[in-house]
C-alpha cells in the first residue's frame, strides 16, 4: 500500500479542494464527473476494519499507513499486530532492536536470519517471547545461545538451522535446558555434540518436551535420548556417527514416542525392524534415502509390515498410506496432508501430521540439495507430487520449504543453470505452476521470496517458461520485482531474466512493465549485492536484445543503469551482464539511436575499455562485444580510440590466444570495427595488432577466423598493415581460409585481403625493404603475390558455372544475369559497408592489367550493390560519384577480361540502373 492514504488529503480538481474524503469518480463525456460518484471516509472505517488492513501489510508498509495520522498510528502498535515477527528479509541489529521494542512487549514468535540477529534478541525486551525461529546461523557461539535462552525462560520452541552450528556444544544446550524448562519443541541443526550430560539437563528439566530434533549432528548421545520420557517426535536425520544397537533398543522404551526420522543417515535394516516391532507406542519411522534399509526393502517388500498399522516410511514408500496409522480418523485420500481433516478429528493425528509434514520437507530438501544419483524415479513417481501437497500446507515454514526443494530439485547443473526436463514439467503437469504463483501472490514476503525463485528456476525449460506465461507470471513476477524487500525482488528479476530469453515473452514483459521495474530495481539497490543487479541487468541485456524492447530500455532509463554498472560497481557476474546489455542496446545500430546514444552516455566508453582488462574472462568478452557494435557509429568509434580503446583491444586480442572462441571473436570484431577508420587502422598495425590476428585467423573456428579475416582484411587496406601481413607470414594464412574455409564470408574477405595486398600499392615500401617504424624481414613480395593471385582466381571461380555464364553472355535478356547474381551472392556480405576510398580502391582495380583482380574486383562491387543489401544503396551512390559506370563498361566490354570479369560487370551496371531508378522515382 503506498502513502496516499492520510488523515488529510487536499486534492484539486477543477477548482474545488476535497478534505478529509476520497472519491470515487467516473468520468464522463468530455471529462464531466458521473453523478453517482461515491466518496469514501477513510476516517470512518471501524477500527477492526484497519487492524485488518494492518495485518495483511508487511512491516515497511504498516509503518508508512502508521504514519498517515495519529489515530492510525495507535492502531499500528496493536499488540495483536506485533505478536509475530519476521524479519529474516530485513536489516535487524541491536539498533533497529532498540527501536522495536516498544512494540514487543506482547510478542510471542520471533523468525530472524543471521547470527548477529540472534545476537540482538534481548534488545527487543520480549519477556513473554514463545518461540524463536532462526536460520543462517552458522556463526553462532554458546555464550550468545546461553543469553538468549536466560533472557526468555518462557520459551516453549527453539529452532536454528539447516545451516550447522558448528561453534555450539553441548554446554549451551545445558543452559538452554536449565533456562528454558516450558521448552516443547527444540530443534538445531549442525551441533557438534550432544553428550549424555547436555541430553540428560532436557530430560529432567524440560517435563514438557515432546519434540526434539538434532540434524546433521556430529555425536548424540543415543542412551540419553532414552531419558526423554514426555518425547513424543524425535528426529535425528543426517546424524552419521550413531550407535544403532544402543538406540534400536533405549529407543523402545520411551513411553510417549509416535514418530521416529531417521532420514539421511546409516541405520541398518535390522535396527528398523527393532524399533517397529518393540517400541509400544511408535507408528511411524521415516528412513527416507537411507541406501541399506531401501536396499532390504527392494529385495523383500515384506521386511517391515506388521499387523499393527505401523509404517516405514522409504522413498520406495506409498506416501498415501499415512492414514493407516489412524484407522477411526475417515480421511480421503488426496486430503492426506490437509492438516484440517485430521485436527478437528484427533488432536494426536493432527499433531503427528504437522511433525510429518516438518520432516518431510527437511528431508526433501537437503536430498533435492546433494542432488544423489538414481533419484529420478522417485521424483517423477513420487517427489514431485509430494513437494506440491506440501505446497498446500498450513504451516508457513513448510511451504517455504517445499518451494525451496521444488526451486532446487529440477538444477542439474549450478555452473551452467542446466534444469532437468522431466522434473521441471512433472511440476507443470502437476498443476505446480499455478500453486507456486499463488504463493507467490501472498502477503508474506518470505513465502514470495521462495516461489519466485522456484517459478525462476522452472522457467529455465521453455515448455515451463510459457505456462508461467499463460497463467499470468510474468506480471506477478513484475509485480514483485517492484517489492522493496531485496530478496523478493531479486528472485522476481531472475524470473523475469530466465523468461526474457524466450522472443515471444519479451513483449509481454515490456507490455506489464517489467522495463521498468528493472531499471528502477538497479537504482533502488546501486550497491546490492551480486545477486539482485546480476539478475536485473541480466533480464535487461536480454530484452536489449530485440529490437522494439530495446527501444523500451533505452526510454526507461537503461542505458544510464547499466552504465553506472559498468562504472561502478565491481561484481564479475553485474559487470558482465551490464556489459552484455550495453552490448545488446548498441546492436541496433540502423533501427535506432541507441547505438549513438550509449556511446554519448557519460563514462560509458571507458568503463567498457577498462572492462577489456578485467580478470574475469566473461567480463572482458562481453565489455569487447559492446565495443565492436558501438564501433559501427563512427563517431562512437573515433571516441573509443581517444579513451585508448585502440592499445586497450591489441592488448586484449595479444593475450586471448589461449582463451575462449567467444573472446577471440570479439575481441577480433573489435578491432576489425574499430579499422574501419584510417588513424585506428594505422595505429592498429603499429602498435602489434597484425601478429595476434594472424594467429587468430589459424584457428579452426568458422567465426573466430572470420572474424579475424575481417579485420586483416581492413588493415590490408594500408600499404603499410599489408607488408606487415606478409612479414608476418600472413599470405599462406590468408591463402588457407581463402581455400578451405566452410565460411562463404571468411573466404570472400581473405581474398579481398589478398587483392589489397597486391595491387599494386604495396610494391614501393616493399622496395625499400621494410614498412616504415618496424625492423625488416626477408620476404619475397613477388612469390607471395602469385600464391595469391592463384586463390584469389580459384575462389572466385568456385562461383562460376561455365553453361549459367555462356548463356548469360550470350543472351542481352535480364533474367540472364539474374540467374547469376542469385546463385553467386554471399548474403552475408550485404551487411558490409565499405567507405568511398574503399569503393574507388575497386573501381582502381577494374583497370589493374591483371585480369584476375578486375575479376575480384567485379565481384566485390556485386556483392555491394545487390538489391536488397543492407548497404547496397549507400554504395550504388559512391560508385556514381567516382564515375564507375564508363569504367564497369569497359571491363564488360574487354577482350583480355575473363567470362566472369564480363558478367559481373554487367550485373554491376544493372545494380547501378536499378538503384538509380528507384532514387529518381
């Protein structure tokens, strides 16, 4: 609820100011008000009616409505507000202790994260606190557990974990016993030990305690336990170190105990059967992946059945039949777990239910965490169906922890964030989706933590990811990325991230103000932590990356939240995604004005150059990804070069040989954008670009050598850069792609490298001996201009069909010649754009006396000037500028040229006619 609502409210409309009321108006034709409007009070709801308001609102939120009068305020300190509390999700310590307590002097339950939490519990003076819940608290000491058991000697439940208490003995758990004797629950996760001593203090002063679980703990005194006489629930899941003939037989003697987990740990078949058949009162023991007891119970299903209605519970188990342990108790069988039928019925049923269904999620989800192997069964089968009941629980910490296990059990992989299919759509088919949105749509902001990062989790799958879709998640999700609670919110951004990878969500996102949200989340938590920046910023790139979305970015304000990102912050993971998403908005370079507009954002360019030296290997790929797409604005390129973007990338490109094929790209793109202008192309070659490209452009990768041949292939274009290729051993290189490579591109632009190279321009620095600032080598130009010239013929034969060409040459017809420009056009050379010195090189070599580059160079300007390239137009226009068309008809018109040569100066011609055309029209 936000603050608009106020004891007084003064509001302007046409004139007249409305105090102490809000209306209700409709408006009519031509903006008059409807004369039905109602006007609402809000002074006179009855006070229920606001407490009502008050409880359905998380803290941060009651504190705003508390604010709007005085009356309001009272109502906001009702006892009945503060006799729960969580703040698991909030910065609590003794300061914000001491300005809480005057509200906890009726507070009851307390759930908090975080030791130093635990460690500011007195100063809430809750004398009359009942039960603490806390998680997180794996730093937690005896004498801080020993204060807050002594300052609340009215405690009837303690629980802490899953996280291990590892600095906890048993001296602690002595104190807690002689503090807290109305203790019924006791709960820890983790402990070291639990000696005879420790055990024996809560058996003679804890008379009330009937639920006692010790997880994961390293020692247990079995024989002690035994002591417990009022135990009624006792789990010791995950304890390795027990002595299993010692328990199977204390164990029987407690004379009140109706349920027994024994989950995660090595209990032998034997001990089980000991239990089951001689503990009196025992009607259940939970020995969920317990490897020899579901072992025994494979080779013979009969080992544990008895006639008395007891059950052992194994993943191999019939989960429905827990209504057997309470034959009077008439339940159906889908409402097992549904607490209600079971409470009102038999209050020792209903007990047994609610502990069941505690350790049962305990379980589940320390085994959905280690993740063991031939689980998938029980998953499909079972698991999954049995998380989603849980779902439906009563008990607030069970659901969360159903959600947590159904967010955790479908990743196979954390690294690569790899779900498994199977499981993530058993969720959907079990009608999951719909459940975990309806948690996620509650008031509880932890319940809403969890079910985003479940719905996040399962989005993953693309099946999954549009039946959140359907059912109205991708506004929820919108909804609560806007929560001002960091964790809500950061698990609604990673929902909205793993949603946005699919194009038919991108929309939908942007269309519920999903944009927005992003970029406002970025602003609201500028020094967060990794988590919810990386998940925003990631969403961001995504949706960046389509075309109309990036346009919605760009107007809300994204381009200035990735780049203080990129500026600011120093979080591998954030400045990746910022990179990316900067990456992303610049890629649109001829729709919009995104391009432009990130290179004109302040700092932007240095942040991404300083980003090409980060030690993370993702961080500069992507930071050099957004360099080569901004460089395609030349002022964004001339820009990059003045903040030393040039030194940045040759460094880059020198120490990327060994890395990733996805570095090497970019890092190549870069430098091959950046080329494009003379100063970049010179200081390129001259700061010791050619070398690394060179090796670059031996790499088996189609697009890594490409890329590489792209950029050799502008650098070429300087006498200077082209005898530093030769030097360098560049000719065979460029030869082997022009050859050999399986990319049409890589192929076309090695031997356009190669025609620079040798027509001509080369030879008088050649005579000299050496390029002018780098020490000579011994090369043979001449030598390696005949390799060239003989790839350079043979590529551009490969594109020659003898019979398509003789006909072509013989008929004056025009579908003649489009025969052929279709059948030798490169598509994606539509997408290059050369400058008017780059045009003019070509038209030069049309005149060359070697026949073999006046038929490279015709086949160049073909591809330049198909209809329907990108740049086709921009280059018909140079062309008529240099006056091309008397030196194209000469060249079609040469006897010394070749049948190609020929042709493609006459499709050329025809390029030229129809783009002329379509400008005079």
């Amino acid at each position: 609820m936000t603050r608009r609502v106020r004891r007084r409210t003064c509001r302007e409309r046409e004139g007249r100011v409305v105090r102490g009321a809000s209306r209700v108006v409709s408006a009519g034709p031509e903006g008059e008000e409807d004369a039905g409007a109602v006007e609402v009070d809000w002074r006179a709801l009855p006070d229920d009616t606001v407490l009502q308001l008050f409880a359905r609102l998380n803290y941060r939120d009651r504190a705003s409505m508390a604010s709007a009068c005085r009356a309001w305020r009272a109502l906001g300190s009702s006892p009945c507000l503060w006799s729960t509390l969580d703040l698991r999700a909030h910065r609590y310590d003794r300061e914000v202790a001491s300005s809480l307590a005057s509200r906890c002097g009726s507070l009851r339950r307390l759930r908090l994260r975080g030791h130093e939490a635990v460690e500011a519990v007195p100063g809430l003076r809750a004398r009359d606190l009942r039960e603490v819940v806390a998680d997180g608290c794996r730093g937690l000491t005896d004498a801080t557990l020993a204060v807050l058991a002594a300052r609340h000697e009215d405690l009837q439940s303690l629980q802490i974990g899953p996280d291990p208490l590892e600095r906890i003995s048993s001296d602690a758990l002595r104190h807690v016993a002689l503090c807290c004797s109305q203790l019924h629950r006791l709960r820890l996760s983790g402990l070291r030990e639990a000696d005879a001593d420790a055990v024996g203090a809560l058996a003679r002063c804890c008379p009330l305690l009937e639920d006692v679980a010790f997880l994961d703990c390293g020692t247990v005194d079995e024989a002690a336990l035994a002591g417990i006489h009022s135990l009624r629930f006792l789990s010791v899941a995950g304890c390795r170190n027990l002595k299993w003939a010692t328990a199977s037989t204390s164990w029987t003697q407690l004379p009140s105990l109706i349920a027994l987990d024994v989950s995660r740990t090595d209990v032998p078949p034997s001990a089980v059967s000991r239990l089951i058949s001689h503990a009196k009162t025992l009607k259940l023991i939970s020995a969920l992946n317990c490897i020899s007891v579901e072992e025994e119970q494979l080779h013979n299903p009969a080992v544990f059945s008895n006639s008395k209605g007891k059950v052992v519970l194994t993943i191999n188990s019939d989960f429905k039949t827990f209504e057997t342990m309470f034959p009077v108790v008439d339940v159906k069988e889908h409402e097992v777990f549904n607490q209600c039928n079971w409470s009102h019925k038999d209050k020792i049923a209903g007990d047994t239910m609610t502990w069941i269904e505690w350790i049962l999620s305990q379980s589940l989800l320390r085994i959905a965490e280690s993740n063991p192997q031939g689980m998938d069964g029980f998953w499909l089968q079972k698991g999954t169906a049995l998380l989603l009941r849980l779902l439906k629980s009563l008990q607030e910490d069970v659901q969360e922890r159903a959600a947590t296990a159904l967010a955790t059990f479908v990743v196979m992989d954390d690294e690569s964030a790899n779900v498994d299919p199977a499981r993530s759509e058993a969720v959907m088919q079990n009608g999951g989706i719909r459940m975990l949105l309806d948690l996620a749509r509650c008031s509880r902001e932890s319940a809403q933590s969890e079910a985003a990062k479940a719905i996040a989790n399962l989005s993953v799958n693309t099946k999954v990811a549009k039946a959140v879709a359907d059912e109205g998640g991708i506004t929820v999700l919108t909804n609560l990325a806007k929560s001002m609670n960091r964790l809500v919110a950061e698990e609604a951004a990673g929902g909205l991230w793993n949603l946005s990878v699919g194009e038919d969500h991108k929309a939908a996102i942007a269309v519920s103000g999903g944009i927005k949200a992003l970029v406002d989340l970025i602003f609201r938590w500028p020094a967060g932590t990794d988590g919810v920046l990386e998940r925003a910023a990631g969403a961001l790139a995504n949706l960046a990356a389509d075309d109309k979305c990036s346009l919605e970015v760009a107007k809300a304000g994204g381009v200035h939240a990735l780049v203080t990102l990129a500026r600011s912050c120093k979080l591998d993971g954030v400045l990746e995604q910022a990179a990316r998403g900067l990456a992303n908005l610049a890629a649109h370079g001829d729709n919009n004005d995104n391009n432009a507009a990130v290179g004109q954002e302040a700092g932007a360019l240095e942040a991404l150059v300083q980003l090409t030296g980060s030690q993370n290997e993702g961080v500069r790929q992507e930071a050099a990804g957004a360099l080569w797409n901004l460089s395609f604005d030349d002022r964004n390129r001339e820009a990059i070069a003045a903040v030393g973007g040039v030194e940045a990338l040759v460094a880059l490109v020198q120490q990327c040989l060994n890395a990733s094929e996805g570095l090497q790209e970019r890092a190549a793109g870069a430098l091959w954008g950046l080329s494009v202008s003379e100063a970049n192309s010179i200081a390129i070659g001259q700061g010791g670009g050619v070398a690394p490209l060179l090796t670059l452009a031996r790499s088996e990768v189609e697009d890594v050598h490409e890329t590489a041949a792209g950029a050799l292939w502008n650098l070429a274009f300087y006498y200077g850069n082209a005898l530093r290729i030769v030097e360098e051993g560049g000719v065979p290189v460029l030869v082997k792609i022009c050859s050999s490579s399986g990319s049409k591109m890589a192929r076309f632009m090695s031997a356009l490298a190669l025609a620079y190279m040798f027509d001509g321009r080369m030879d008088e620095v050649a005579l000299v001996g050496a390029s002018s600032d780098s020490s000579s080598k011994s090369v043979n130009v001449e030598g390696a201009r005949r390799i060239a010239f003989k790839h350079i013929e043979t590529f551009v034969l490969t594109f020659s069909d003898p019979q398509m060409f003789s006909m072509a040459a013989a008929s004056s017809a025009p579908a003649a010649l489009s025969h052929v420009a279709e059948a030798v056009f490169i598509h994606e050379a539509g997408h290059l754009r050369c400058s008017r010195s780059e045009i003019g090189r070509f038209v030069a070599m049309l005149r060359n006396p070697s026949p073999i580059l006046r038929a490279c160079a015709a086949f160049a300007l073909l591809q330049f000037t198909i209809p329907g390239g990108r740049h086709a137009v921009h280059h018909a226009g140079l062309l008529q500028e240099a006056g091309a068309c008397r030196v194209l008809r000469a060249a079609a018109a040469a006897t010394t040229a070749s049948i190609e040569a020929k042709i493609f100066a006459r499709i050329v011609l025809r390029n030229l006619e129809h783009h002329q055309s379509g400008t005079s029209t």
